[in-house]
C-alpha cells in the first residue's frame, strides 16, 4: 500500500500546521487504545492518523475539541449557576427599603478586631487583663 503523505489530507485540512497536530492527537488516542476506523495494514499510528483523515472516517471537529481538552491545565464545569444578577438586585432593593447603606462596617470595613474580650466586659481582674486569685 502507498504511504500517505501530507498532500493527500491537505484538501481536508486547509493549514499545515493543525493537519500536524490533529494527527499527533489522533496518533495518540490510538496509541491509548481507540478502535481503529480503517485496516490497520501494518502501518504505525501516526500514518493510520493520517489515513484516517484523509478518507474523512473521522470527525476533524471533534478530533479538534479532543486535542483543546488534552492540553487545557484548568477544565471548566458546566454546572447550574443561581442567577447572580436577580440576587444582586434583591440585596439592593432590601438595602434600600432598610435605609442601610451598600458600605460595610465594623471588620469588613477595615477596622481591627481583637478576638479576646475586654476585661472590663468581663468583669475579671484590672483592665491590664490579669486577673486576680482570691
């Protein structure tokens, strides 16, 4: 059988370069083990990859998502999200229909909080915080 080469695929895949790496990507799932869509014919992956292409016995699309899939670091979920912007506009009308002010105080604003209570709050000891034994 003759070889395939780059001119052969070149018609399903426009741009040289990503006919490169979706062959390297489908050389690999074969490599991991995905059935085969043609004979095999003693060839190595990456020329059944190639042949394969070429006679368009798989998606290009998909094979194109599987290589984004394969080099992203960080995958994004597609999880159900409450509306944030209906629960933004809540909390403001319930802000505004309270008086308070969209500021915060207290901690959130900045100031310093100490965890321990005052003695004088207390009522242990002087306001140094010791405390006294009877």
């Amino acid at each position: 059988m003759a070889r395939v080469t780059v001119e052969d695929c070149v018609d399903k895949v426009p741009n040289r370069f990503d006919l490169v790496l979706l062959a390297g990507q489908r050389s690999r799932q074969i490599s991991a083990g995905e059935e085969l869509t043609l004979d095999r014919d003693n060839d190595k992956n990456p020329v059944v990859a190639l042949r394969e292409i070429a006679d368009t016995t798989i998606e290009n699309e998909e094979l194109r998502e599987s290589l984004i899939r394969s080099m992203q670091r960080h995958v994004e979920h597609d999880e159900p999200e409450e509306d944030d912007m209906a629960l933004l506009m809540a909390g403001q009308e319930w802000s505004s229909a309270n008086g308070s002010s969209a500021e915060p105080s207290g901690a959130a604003a900045g100031e310093a909080v100490s965890a321990e209570p005052d003695a004088a709050e207390a009522g242990e000891g002087d306001a140094t915080g010791d405390t006294e034994e009877a």
